[in-house]
C-alpha cells in the first residue's frame, strides 16, 4: 500500500515502480520509505525508486538463489506515519531492509526499531549526524551525508573569507534543521565566530518574510538556511527578493542539492556554496549513471538518489558474502567490504555505522559560466573523507570500543 497525497506523483509510482504487494519468505526484501509527493520529493522519492531498481536489476533480481523484492511508501511527511509503516513492514511483509527516510525525526525512532527486530535500516536520505553519534545502532548504516559533514564545509569555506564571522539561522523545526543548526554552531564557534540569531519555521513554509527581516536587522555577515527542498528553494529566492546578498550577506544553504540549485535557477543561486558527495557530471562513470536515470526520470539524479543506488549494491554484496540475509551476518560485511561504485572510491563503513568517502565544495555557477539546463555548479575544493566527517571518538556512539 503506498500513501501519496499528490495525482501526479501516485501516477509516476504506479505506473513505473509497481511492486508485490505481499512478502514471501524465500525473498530478499527491500523498502524504500520516502517523499514520493512533498517537500523532499524531488531530490528523493520516485527517483530513490528508481535508483533501486536499477541497482537490483545490475546484481542480476536475486541473490542466494532468492528473488530480490521491492516495496514502496510515501510516509506524507508524517512520523507517526512512517514509523507505522516501517513497522508493519517489518512485522508483517518480511521487509528486510528499509532506506531513504528524509525524516530526521523518522530515522532516529527507525534506527530503534530495527534493532529491537533484528533488521536493517539505511537512511540514505536523513542528515542528523545523530544517527552515528549517541542514536547509533548496531542494525544501522548512514551511508550518503550528514549535518557534521555538510555544515563544516560549508562554514569552515566562508569563515576563511574573512569578516566578522557572525551568522543568522533560519531552521527548519524537527530534528533535521535543529541538528544542521548545532553542528553548524559548533564549527563557527570554534572558528572564532557568532551566532547572531536564528528563527525556527514549519516544513515547506510558504512565507519566509518576517524570518528574512529578522535575519537583515540581525547585521549578520552570514545567513544560513539550516532546511532542505522545498524550504531552500523558497527561503533562497526571498532572500534575493530582500536583496540580502546585495547588501553584503553571505548566503548558504549546506543541505542544497543539484535540484534545488536548479529551482532557485542561477541568477539568484551563483555564487551559493554547497557541499556534495557527488555530481552527475564528475565522472565518466557518474555520466553513464545520469543517462541511465534521465532516460526514467527526466533529469540527472541527486546526490541522494545516486547514493542510494551504491547503498543497495552494498547491501546485495554483503548479503552475498554473508551466505544469509540474517541482519547481524549483513551487516558485519558491509562494514568489512569496501565501497567502490560510480560516487565512491575506497569507502568504507566505520564502526559507528558512518560511511567515510571524500566530499566536494561546490559553488553554483553564473548564467554565463553554465553550458546547459544541468550545467550548475564547479568544484572548489576536495575534502578528503576523514576531515569531512566527525572523528570517530567524538561522536558518543555506544559501539565505539564495544566487545562483540
């Protein structure tokens, strides 16, 4: 059963990823939990789908000489309700792994679940860098990104420009935003910055105005917009709206992905510092995947959506190597393989369940640097994975040193 408040995007999921209804016992099976309609939808939901697929369909449809089976939900940007369907899909459809997620506050209740049943959960698509510090579980992997790893790029870049340093947050109000904004804090603190203020606002508000005046009379050299999707698009064309950026202020928005840039469109975007584990054109191999999911989705993939695909082949390889789809034998070999796919090279899983790989400051391209519809943003810099994410020692993860 799936739950899609929008036709357009009940008609996409319906028609091109239709999956068994039931489980069967001799299946290995997959959930994808998503915003197949809301304010994640773009940069998740039918284009996570469809990146499974094709992960599923490369490992050949089974493994262990079982099926590989696929099933699908949109949780409507409700954690009640997707807590709900993890747990009927866990307890009664045989659900062996579940991904995606773009819900903090869903991945942190998921993370629980699937350790009380002995299953696995990849949220490729939550941030909060919690998931691997004091929320970390042993049935848990973080796979794409986090808040640690997005903000201290994205900070430690525009600290080094010199000013006062001083920054205004506007804050998505769940567990996502509040951890972009702590991480986010510790790093200017400890770059001799301010925190000048911050404002919480709903998920896909509408109206940033009376957050942006705030933000303006607040004298801050930085503004940042601690949200995701839907948020940034609208929050980053006010601002230029406001003229924040003419009047000095330095805009950034860490959780900004290809298909946002793109709906801001780069006469507002230029400039705008992102950081990224991937980008569909790096690569020869990167450019091969973009045909592949343009030809289905219309569009190159974003960063989340390419990762999920490398989440999958992880999580098939593993079970391969394992001789089982038990969860404790899985998930001990994904953290002993190493991750190579089109997005990472010489990954691995650390011991907190954190995937370590290199990240990817980027700056969003003027008009006239662009080349085409998807030609966005240039690199700047590389940051090696072990500077991206946070050191293992910091994170208060309860398996750090545990015995097995």
């Amino acid at each position: 059963m799936r739950y899609v408040k929008a036709a357009a995007a009940a008609a996409l999921a319906c028609v091109l990823f239709s999956v068994p209804a039931f489980s069967q016992n001799n299946a290995v099976k997959i959930g994808v939990l998503d915003d197949m309609s809301g304010p994640y939808a773009e940069n998740t939901g039918p284009g996570d789908v469809a990146a499974v697929r094709f992960a599923i369909a490369d490992f050949g449809g089974s493994v262990l000489g079982k099926p590989i089976e696929l099933v699908t939900a949109d949780f409507q940007s409700k954690v009640d309700v997707g807590v709900g369907i993890a747990k009927r899909w866990y307890d009664d459809e045989n659900v062996d792994m579940i991904l995606g997620i773009p819900n903090s506050a869903i991945a942190l209740a998921l993370v629980r679940i699937a350790q009380e049943k002995n299953r696995i959960v990849m949220p490729t698509a939550a941030a909060t860098s919690e998931l691997t510090g004091k929320a970390c579980t042993s049935h848990s992997i973080h796979w794409i990104y986090d808040t640690y790893g997005q903000t201290k790029t994205i900070v430690n870049a525009i600290s080094k420009m010199g000013g006062d340093n001083s920054w205004f947050f506007v804050t998505v109000d769940y567990a996502f935003g509040l951890a972009v904004e702590s991480d986010a804090t510790s790093f200017i603190k400890a770059a001799g910055g301010k925190v000048a203020g911050s404002v919480r606002h709903p998920l896909n508000t509408a109206d940033f105005s009376s957050y942006l005046l705030q933000a303006q009379a607040s004298k801050a050299q930085g503004l940042m917009f601690a949200n995701g999707g839907n948020d940034i698009i609208t929050g980053v064309k006010q601002a230029a709206e406001f003229g924040l950026a003419k009047q000095g202020m330095k805009i950034s928005a860490p959780l900004a992905q290809f298909p946002d840039i793109r709906g801001v469109g780069l006469k507002v975007a230029q400039g705008i510092l992102i950081s990224s584990p991937f980008y569909w054109d790096m690569t020869p191999e990167a450019r091969a995947f973009t045909d592949r999911f343009t030809k289905v989705i219309g569009r190159p993939p974003s960063f989340i959506q390419a990762g999920t695909y490398g989440a999958v082949l992880h999580y098939l390889k593993a079970v391969q190597a394992a001789g089982t789809d038990e969860a404790k034998a899985v998930m001990a070999k994904m953290k002993e393989l190493p991750i190579n796919d089109f997005m990472t090279k010489n990954g691995k899983v650390r011991e907190d369940g954190r995937v370590i790989r290199d990240m990817y400051l980027m700056q969003a391209k003027t008009p006239e640097e662009s080349k085409g519809e998807w030609d966005l943003v240039k690199m700047v810099a590389t940051v090696p994975g072990n500077e991206a994410f946070r050191p293992l020692s910091e994170g208060g993860c309860p398996l750090v040193g545990k015995v097995n």
